[in-house]
C-alpha cells in the first residue's frame, strides 16, 4: 500500500476509535488453548474484530488490560506483541508484522506465557483502547469461551499442583469420605445441637423453656474465663453468669441459634481462644464500608470477635486520613494514567477509568469508618487496622510522590512477590517516619472518638523485596515504627515476617500464615503471641477446589468448608488466636465476598472456639448444610454449594452404570449425557455404551453448584 493511502486509512481509523462513543472500534473474544505446549508455557487465543468503518492498521494504537500471575512470551514474527507492564497491568500492540484488519474482519492470534491457566475464571479482563499519540481510552469489550476441552479441564497433576481435577471420580470419592463418617458414627446417628460454636458442656434436666416467654436474668462474675458462659435453664427463667458482657453476648447468641423452645439444663461455655477473627481486604477491590455490616452480623451471631481490616496496599489506599488527602485522591483510584500523577494504574480489574463505580475505586471517609467501629463495638468484635510497611506501600509511595522516595531510591533493583519493581518507600528519608506517625496518629483519634480506643495496630511487615532495604535501613525503620506505637500505648502485630525485626520483649503479635508445621511452635516457644492464619486451611480468597469453574488463588492449596473445620490446630499457651484471610485480588463484588466466606466462615467458627471439637466431620457437615446455610439463604446472602460426585461403576458391552452423590440431604442432583437434556438423578443410571461425557450438578436452597464432568472409560 502506498505511503500516502497507508496515512490516509491510518486518518480514519484513529478518527473512527475517536469519534465512535456507542460503539467500540473492535470486539475481543477469548479462548483457552492448553497449558505446558511447552514446560511452564500456556497459549491462549485473542479473537480481534473490527467493528469500525476503517482499517485497524499495524500502528497508533495500544490495548491495555490485566492478567494476574501470566509472563509474557514473545517471538520475532509475531503480529501482536504483549508486554507486562507492572505486576498484573499489560498491553498488546500491533507490531510492523501486523496484517491490515478490514472492517467486519475478524483473525485470531496465538499468544503464549510462562504460567498456567487452570480456570475459566482466569481470564484477562478490563481492555480499553488507547491511541498512542493521546486520546481518551476507550473500553473494549470481550467474550470468553467456557472450557468444552479435555486438555483445558482434565489436567491431571501438573509439576507444582498438588490436587488433581475435580472430576466427577475425584468428587465422588471426596463426598463418600465426608458421608462415610455419618454411617459409621457408632451405628447410630446421635443428635447434635443446632449451634455452631458447639458449647463446651450440656448437661439435660426434666422439662422444656419456651425461651420468648421465660424470664432472662443475666449477672457477671470476673472470676469467669474470659468471654465464657454458664446457662441454667429451667421452664421458667434462664439465668446467665459470665465473665463479662461478652460472655453474656455469647449465651444470648446461644439462645438464638438454639431455637424457640429448648431443653432445660445447665450450659457450661468458654472459648479456647481470645482472638477468633477474619480479615477483609478492601485494598486489591474494594467493596463499600457498609456492606461489611453483613458480615459483622453473622460474625456476632457465631461468637467470633475481631474484624482485621486491611486498608493499604501496593493497588490502593482505603481510608482517608485527615491531613493527607492525596492518600485517597490520588491512591484510592486505579485507571489509565502516564505519570500517576491523579491515579494510580489500573490492577487486577476496572478498566481505564478512575471514577467508575468498579471495585477498582472508593474508599473509606473517616466518620464512615467510626461508624463501622461502633457498629462491630456494640456486637464485641474488635477492629484491628492494618497499614502495611515498608513493603506493600506502592499506593501511599506514589500518593505521596517525592517525600516517600527519590531517583536515588528508585534506582534499586528488586521484583516484589506480586512483580512490583517498585513498592518500597524510602525508609531512609525522614518523613517516612513522620508520615507512619501522622497515620497512626490519625487512626487511633478515630477509634478514641468511636469509643472503642485501639489497643492493637497491625503494621504487616510481610513480603519485603530483597534488594530493597538493607538489613540496617529495615531494622532502624521498624525501632523508630515500634517507638510510635509504644507511645499511644499499642500493641504491635504482623505478618509472621515481623519476628525478624521485632523482638519478643516487643509484645509483637504474630500471624503463622505460611503453610509450615514447624514455624508456629517456633514462634510460641520463642515467646511471640502467635495468631494461626494457616494459608492452606484460613485462605478464604483461594478457590474451593480444583475445578475450572472455581473463582480463585490455589497458590497454597485450595481451601473449602471442610479444610478450614477438619484439623487440630496447634496448641500452646502464646497460641491466642485464629484469623481467616479473605485477599481481594479476585474478588469482583460483594457477592463475591460472600460466596468465598460463607461456608468457610463455619470451620473457623467452630476450631476457633474449640480447638479439639467434639464434631465429627459428618457431624459438622450436616450443620453446615442443614442448618446454617438454610438461615444464609432465608437472608438472602450468597454463598457456595458442593458439587456432587459422579463416578463409573461398570461397563459392559452394551452398557455403562454411573452413580451420583452429594453431601447435602435436601436438594437434588441433576444431569445430562453428552450435551443432552438435563434430568433429575434419584437412582444409579444405565447409560449407552458409546456415550462419553456426564456432567452434573447440585440444586440446592435456590442455588446451583458448579458442574462436575466425568469423562466416561470404555
């Protein structure tokens, strides 16, 4: 094509993107490939179209979106070229090998990565168009193929996954284990109370209490363990002694799970640990103040009592500090941006622009914040605020601008464990240390003027990059951030990486969040307070199994409602605690936040309180399904059902017999054959010899679980 044509249709197609508000100048559609094509190499498909009236040529223009944990491969020759730009954020561009896409036109390219893509869920989202000489992106919208192949789902054990596929055989098995306990509970199934924590002691008298008409009297007695409860039940008052008005919040909670009328008798209760809580990460996506209520509510309601909120990160900055409102102006907002200069750039999901209603944006105000403090006061949870340091403070570094770092600083050479190159602030400067001052400072005047004053601030202290600090530069840094907090008096606490720099004399609580066995006890015996937030049994934001249609992380396993109850966490006296994590780097929506929690929240709920619980798995089952999540579903909150198992019993020459489980007594299953019609399963089913695929799936509480697919052997 002649130089002078080429421009001209290059004229068109940049006023075409300019000028087309309703309509995108190009759709995008998805598609997964395989994984190791080569070792430690996926591919996947990128279906351009062109919905424009002009030529998409091989310059001028730059599509942006995000990817999380995939590198990038390119190769001399290629028409598209991807980058990663900074952690998640990348781009693909045309390179001067790109064939001319004609109006109406659409090709698909083959792109390939160092990484795996083992879900549905793992697609890269939030494309906007940019013109390379300026302009104002565009979003680009995209499809995305659901995975049909075997080579996309079947996996089998790949090098660094440790669980197989959940397939039909391998769900069968998982249920049978959970409902083989239910039929072996010492021939018989003995009744257990609808109460989650279960108290620790019951002891039956004659007779029933009608509990709405009895009389309740509640008294306190110091001498009590802590948050600990005796009920006497008789037809006609219920007396409550605790310890304090948490005990006496706990038997009421008693009361309300048991049900309208219950046995009289005498309840005896306590918890085996002081600090039973869950972390909200509102940094990565973020989810309004005000839905977090919810959660609170069922917290209050299953006796666990902290609510550790993570509000700074390397994507963002969530609570206004009165003072440093570039913290929120600029680092509460993540879009297109050349200097991040008024936004940060756009992580994990989005889009280009900052001020869309997505989970990219928002944060906290300050008298929203009090009020979430007096909301979780008045039901006894206590809200622990993490501002993570030095490490994992990319937002407040750019925020900030030049008074966290300088080039000097920026000139040092490190990748973070989410490939950031440059989320470390200068700890060296002076007002790194006034700023921790100013934002300490501001908090704890927000929780003095909540009523509920902070005894505990939790400074992270997780993750930070070799070659960031010196040894020397870290170590001075944390004294001077110790020296803050021992002047209002508070309590430190991090991530178990803080032991390198916090002393035990330091009183620094710690969380054992890495799947070791050993570090726990080290720490205790070391004289640390040890808070248990194992990754593989306490990481709510990983995905429930090893199915494709499961939304999150398995970097440290995969965790479901049975990994966080069936275990016996460690015992020891500096052991106070048990924190679940809920990480937001896939969550989307509140919703979302919901269905990742509940029923996790249940495991934690009743190992935190009893340590050594009486329940059987079964046993544990049968509450979570029969009791608790009725109640979710009468509230209509969102949670996750267990898929059903599907396994092969025989198969003959004529015939194939497949048979079907699932943990739930209500609900049903239901299946199709071969992309057929959808039926109700009640007994093992006789299939064609020649069919291939079953899937199935659960209906349960208006709910449907994710569809398990069983791969029929000849």
């Amino acid at each position: 094509m002649k130089p002078c044509i080429r421009h001209l249709f290059f004229i068109f197609f940049a006023v075409s993107m300019m000028a087309c508000t309703s309509t995108p100048p190009m759709s995008l559609h998805w598609e997964m490939g395989q994984n190791d094509v080569t070792p430690g190499v996926c591919e996947w498909y990128l279906t351009i179209t062109n919905q424009s009236n002009s030529p998409i040529i091989n310059e001028g223009w730059i599509l942006y979106f995000n990817y999380m944990s995939l590198h990038p491969i390119f190769t001399e020759g290629e028409q598209l070229k991807q980058t990663e730009l900074q952690a998640s954020f990348h781009s693909i561009e045309p390179t001067s090998d790109f064939e001319w896409l004609m109006p109406n036109e659409s090709r698909t390219f083959r792109l390939r990565c160092r990484g795996s893509v083992i879900r549905q869920t793992s697609y890269p989202e939030g494309f906007f168009l940019v013109k390379v000489k300026g302009g104002k992106p565009i979003s680009i919208p995209c499809t995305y193929a659901p995975f049909t192949r075997p080579e996309q789902m079947k996996r089998g054990i790949v090098t660094w996954e440790k669980t197989p596929y959940a397939d039909g055989a391998y769900v069968y098995d998982y249920v049978a284990g959970i409902l083989g306990e239910r039929r072996e509970a010492k021939g018989e199934r003995r009744e257990i109370l609808p109460l989650l924590p279960q108290p620790k002691q019951v002891v039956y008298t004659e007779g029933e209490c009608e509990v709405a008409k009895a009389e309740i009297i509640t008294r306190t007695d110091a001498n009590m363990v802590a948050e600990g409860y005796t009920m006497v039940i008789t037809p006609e008052r219920i007396i409550i002694e605790a310890s304090d008005e948490a005990g006496v919040f706990y038997a009421q909670q008693t009361l309300q799970q048991w049900g309208e009328v219950i046995p009289c008798g005498t309840v005896t209760d306590y918890p085996d640990l002081h600090h039973r809580g869950i972390m909200l990460d509102v940094v990565r996506n973020y989810y309004p103040v005000d839905s977090i209520y919810r959660i609170l509510d069922i917290m209050a309601y299953h006796k666990l009592n902290v609510l550790h909120i993570h509000l700074s990160d390397d994507e963002a900055w969530r609570l206004e500090i009165p003072g440093l409102p570039q913290l929120t102006s600029i680092g509460s907002k993540r879009g297109y941006t050349i200097d991040e200069s008024e936004c940060l750039l756009p992580m994990y999901c989005g889009g280009w622009d900052p001020n869309a209603p997505t989970t990219a944006n928002g944060y906290i105000k300050r008298e929203k914040y009090i009020e979430l403090l007096r909301y979780a006061g008045e039901r006894h949870i206590r809200v622990i605020p993490e501002i993570d340091m030095p490490g994992h403070m990319r937002a407040a570094k750019k925020a900030m601008g030049h008074l966290l770092t300088d080039s000097a600083f920026d000139a040092r050479v490190y990748l973070s464990a989410q490939n950031y190159t440059d989320n470390v602030i200068d700890v060296t400067k002076p007002y790194a240390v006034q700023f921790i001052d100013h934002v300490v400072t501001e908090i704890v005047k927000m929780h003095a003027e909540a009523g509920y004053p902070l005894t505990l601030f939790n400074i992270g202290g997780d993750e930070v990059p070799q070659g960031a600090l010196t040894r020397e530069e870290h170590q001075t840094f944390i004294n001077e951030v110790l020296a803050i907090l021992n002047r209002y008096n508070l309590q430190p606490m991090g991530w178990e990486e803080i032991t390198h720099f916090c002393p035990a004399q330091s009183r620094a609580i710690c969380y054992s969040w890495l799947n070791s066995d050993t570090k726990p006890l080290e720490m205790a015996q070391a004289g640390y307070p040890v808070v248990l937030a194992n990754a593989n049994r306490l990481y709510f934001d990983f995905a429930y199994c090893n199915h494709h249609e499961e939304k999150g992380l398995n970097w440290g396993g995969y965790t479901d409602e049975y990994r966080s109850f069936d275990w016996e966490p460690l015992i020891h006296p500096n052991v106070i605690g048990m924190n679940a994590q809920l990480w937001s780097e896939v969550i989307r929506s509140f919703s979302q936040v919901e269905w990742q929690i509940y029923p996790k929240i249940y495991g934690l709920v009743e190992r935190a309180w009893n340590n050594r619980s009486a329940l059987t798995l079964s046993e544990y089952n049968q509450l979570v399904y029969e009791v608790f999540l009725p109640q979710l579903a009468a509230s209509g909150r969102h949670f996750h059902i267990q898929q059903p198992g599907v396994k092969q019993l025989t198969v003959d020459s004529l015939q194939v017999i497949v048979a079907m489980n699932k943990v739930m007594e209500g609900g049903e299953i239901i299946y199709r054959v071969d992309h057929g019609e959808w039926q109700v399963y009640q007994t093992p089913v006789a299939l064609p010899h020649d069919a291939e695929i079953v899937q199935a799936k659960v209906r349960y509480l208006g709910k449907e679980s994710n569809t398990t697919w069983l791969w029929l052997e000849k």
